[in-house]
C-alpha cells in the first residue's frame, strides 16, 4: 500500500525559508521519480518541482525556479522540498507524489506565507 507522508509546513513571513519532507512507503522508492505539487484556497492542483530516480535531473515550475530546491534521499525514502524567498502566493497545500503512482496522494502539508 502506497504511502505518502508530508511534514515540514507552517506559517512563515515572506522572505523566509522551510523545508518540506514527504516519506514514502508500500513501494520502491528508488525505482521512481518523485514530484512536488500544491494547491492554494480556490485554485487547482499544480506542478511545483519534479526530481529522477537517481537525482540527474530536476524540473521546476517557472514560479519557483530559483527560489526551491528538491532533493530525494534513496536511503531514507524521502523527498524534500527546500523553499527559499518565499512569497505570498507561494501560500498552499503541498503534496508529494509518485511518478509510478500518480493517483496516490497523501494529506499534504500547509503553507502559510504571511506578515
């Protein structure tokens, strides 16, 4: 049973940095690329940041590019995401997601980007 477990989020002011973690279970982690996605109040879902099995390549969406960083540990089974310089409307549910099982989603984690 595929697994996913966000953690990191939280209210920080603009200009801040947090890291988001996702720890997956139930599959082969290093078998999967692994994706980043959020979704804000109103708003559909959508693409953050997406990171290869064995890390050789990284996409970002052009409205973080820049400002975060994903990582993946095959050890641990974790992805991260690092957010850096964060805006307002970086404001949003975050959820990771498996490239092997894209209907898998776990709770997510909540952003809030405020003075």
């Amino acid at each position: 049973q595929v697994q996913l477990v966000e953690s990191g989020g939280g209210l920080v002011q603009p200009g801040g940095s947090l890291r988001l973690s996702c720890a997956a279970s139930g599959f082969t982690f290093s078998r999967s690329g692994m994706r980043w996605y959020r979704q804000a109040p109103g708003k559909e879902r959508e693409f953050v940041a997406y990171i290869t099995r064995t890390s050789s390549t990284k996409n970002y969406a052009d409205s973080v590019k820049g400002r975060f960083t994903i990582s993946r540990d095959n050890v641990k089974n974790t992805v991260y995401l690092q957010m850096n310089s964060l805006k307002a409307e970086d404001t949003a549910v975050y959820y990771c997601n498996a490239l092997l099982y894209e209907n898998q989603w776990g709770q997510g984690t909540q952003v809030t980007v405020s003075s």
